[in-house]
C-alpha cells in the first residue's frame, strides 16, 4: 500500500476497531487520516506519534459527522494534509439503546445522520474526487454489524439505519466498478474493544467456535486485505467475520 491514503473514521480510543485499522494499513504502507470526536488530546497526539513510527504520514481532525457538510470538510482537509486518498473505511457509528417503548423521533434521527448520512455522502464525494483525481486503485470498506443474521432487539434504530449500509454497498458497488473503486463491508461480530464486561464475555465466549472473543485485530486484518490490491477482485460484498460466532 505503499504511496496511498487511507481515511478512517471513528477513531477516538486506542482499544476501538478504527484504531486496530490505522495501525494495520500504516504497517503495510499507508499513509492515515483519522477522523474522531470528544477524544483525549493527549492519546490523539501519542497515537499519531505511534503511527509516524511505522515510517508513513498520519493527521488527524475533529469531526461531528452528524454535521451535514462533515464529508466534504473531512475530505477537503484530507486532500490538503496528506493528499487525494485513495482508501475510504467508514468505521464511525452512532448507538444507544431503544426498543419499541423508548423510540421516538430523535433516536431515529440521530442513528441516521451518523450511520446512514455520513457514510452515504462520504463514500460518494470520495468517488467523486477519485475520478477527477485519476486514482489507480480505490477502496471504500463500510463496517456493519450483522444486522441481517439475526434480530438486535433494543437497538431497532442501530440496526436498521446499519443495515441499510449493506444495501447501499451493493448498489455504489456496481456504480463504481468501471472507475476501479471496489465497495465491500465488514461485521466484526461482538468485539471486545472496552465495552464487554467480564461477566458478558463468559456469557458470550461459548458461542464462539473458534474459542475466544472477537478482538480489533481481528477486524482490522480483513479491512486490510480488501484495501489491498490482492482484493481487486472482490466488490459488492457484506463480509461476515465472527469466529463463528452462533446466534442461537
């Protein structure tokens, strides 16, 4: 990957997916542009420091990507710091519990700006510039949740603005072919980055056929190799990595 730039979003703690991303596609070459929101200054700093040391260019910005015009500025300040990129990850996403009582107006609103809108209007103002760009190889890489696996009960608005995701990557897939930009996504499964309790993670490591929980790692190597141009091939897919992870 060496002489591309790779955009993730929703990079904001060292243990999150988006974190594991930066450093997998730095240690194959890519230059990173990160985007988060209400992180620690100093562990933006440090880790910004920590990909340098793998020998690439990496910047940072604030972002509210519930902000309508938030694509455009995040790509505008990409192209002036790094350069035109040619990997788009979007990683970002906004959850909070609701359930059929609790869901109103705002809930819904509020999922769709983050995991619907944003994705949306970055993944098509990145192939926009792409194009006037004459890139030779473009990545975009949305990430989901499985939402089409099994029922999410109490997070209805989650899972129907995340799986809305996944029809969107096969309709842009097909779009976007003839310019050379492949469009895939990737559910992680449940991944342990800080939130699992101990007693959630023994409720849930039976279920994992491989015999052990999710990790970043694990999420961040796949993203990796559709970002790579041994995944030329492959567009148009919903990737589900769980570790065969059972439902039921």
């Amino acid at each position: 990957m060496n002489g591309h730039i790779a955009v993730v979003t929703g990079v904001s703690h060292g243990k999150g997916i988006g974190a594991a991303i930066c450093e997998k596609l730095a240690s194959e070459g890519s230059d990173i542009f990160f985007s988060h929101l209400d992180a620690d200054a100093d562990w933006i700093s440090d880790f910004k420091s920590s990909i340098k040391e793998m020998g690439v260019r990496c910047a940072a910005k604030e972002v509210d990507l519930s902000e309508p015009d938030a694509p455009v500025k995040l790509l505008d300040a990409v192209s002036a710091e790094l350069g035109p990129p040619s990997i788009l990850v979007n990683n970002a996403a906004y959850s909070v519990n609701d359930g059929y009582q609790a869901l109103d107006a705002k809930t819904i609103d509020d999922h769709y700006a983050v995991n619907m809108r944003a994705t949306i209007l970055l993944s098509v103002e990145f192939a926009r510039r792409f194009k006037q760009n004459n890139n030779r190889m473009g990545r975009i890489i949305n990430l989901t949740s499985g939402q089409a696996l099994g029922p999410m009960p109490d997070e209805l608005a989650y899972s129907a603005t995340k799986g809305a995701i996944s029809a969107f990557t096969l309709s842009l897939s097909a779009e976007l072919a003839p310019l050379g930009i492949t469009v895939n996504a990737v559910n992680p499964g449940p991944t342990d980055t800080g939130w699992m309790t101990e007693e959630l993670k023994q409720q849930l490591l039976p279920k994992f056929l491989i015999g052990r929980i999710g990790l970043p790692e694990d999420a961040a190597r796949l993203v990796a190799f559709l970002a790579s141009e041994e995944a030329q091939w492959i567009t148009g897919q919903i990737i589900n990595s769980e570790g065969g992870f059972l439902r039921s």
